[in-house]
C-alpha cells in the first residue's frame, strides 16, 4: 500500500498519480491558464458561490487578459464552462462549469479515493 513508504516517496507517487488524473481528465494542453481557469471556477461552485463574472475571474489569476481570453474562449467551445448573460445588464456575464466539467472534478475525486482509501477524502463528500 502507498502509505507504508518513506514520507517523501509517499508525497513524490502522490504528486505523481494525482498529476497523471489532472492530465487524463481536465483541458490542459501546452498551457496551465486553462486549467486554473477551471480551478477556480470549480472552487467557487464546490463553495456554493454565485457564478463568477468574467472580470473577477480574470482577476483571480495572474496570466494576460488576453491569454485567459484565448483559453477561455477554448472552454466554452469545447464544452468545459458557459457564459450566462444577465436579464438586468448585458454586458454583466457570468462563467459557470458545466456538467462535463464538474464530472471530470467527480472523477478525479474518485481516483483519489481510490489511491488512498474512502477515509482520507472524506472531507470531500
């Protein structure tokens, strides 16, 4: 089992296999701003958060607006988040993920669970 190793070789395979479930399942590609993209807004809905607008999303990274345009653009083609206008002011959009998005978050979830037992993520449930 993974816990009977030595701390650091424990953490090193840790990192290892959780990096391979982040690569299998989420829109990374040559570029981590997708990917933080999605972290973020995967965090404000596990926090039961209203949906982020565009602009603070922009705000909580540390990337180009022009590059978190880029990939943000990519998301909502591919499918990983969508853009709902508000009926009260059009130019007040907000970003939210989709099922297929919040799935894949489920599934490395899962992974994890099953690399280190149902009771070390518990917290997640």
């Amino acid at each position: 089992m993974i816990f009977e190793k030595e701390p650091r070789q424990f953490v090193a395979e840790l990192l290892i296999q959780l990096r391979r479930s982040v690569l299998h399942n989420f829109p990374i590609g040559n570029s981590s701003i997708a990917f933080d993209m999605a972290l973020v807004l995967f965090s404000n809905f596990a926090r039961g958060r209203e949906p982020m607008n565009i602009k603070a999303l922009f705000g909580n990274l540390p990337y180009s607006d022009m590059g978190m345009r880029y990939h943000l653009n990519a998301l909502i083609r591919d499918g990983w988040v969508v853009i709902d206008k508000s009926v009260k002011d059009s130019r007040n959009r907000r970003v939210r993920p989709t099922e297929k998005l919040l799935g894949r978050f489920d599934s490395v979830v899962h992974e994890m669970r099953q690399l280190l037992g149902t009771e070390s993520l518990k917290p997640l449930i």
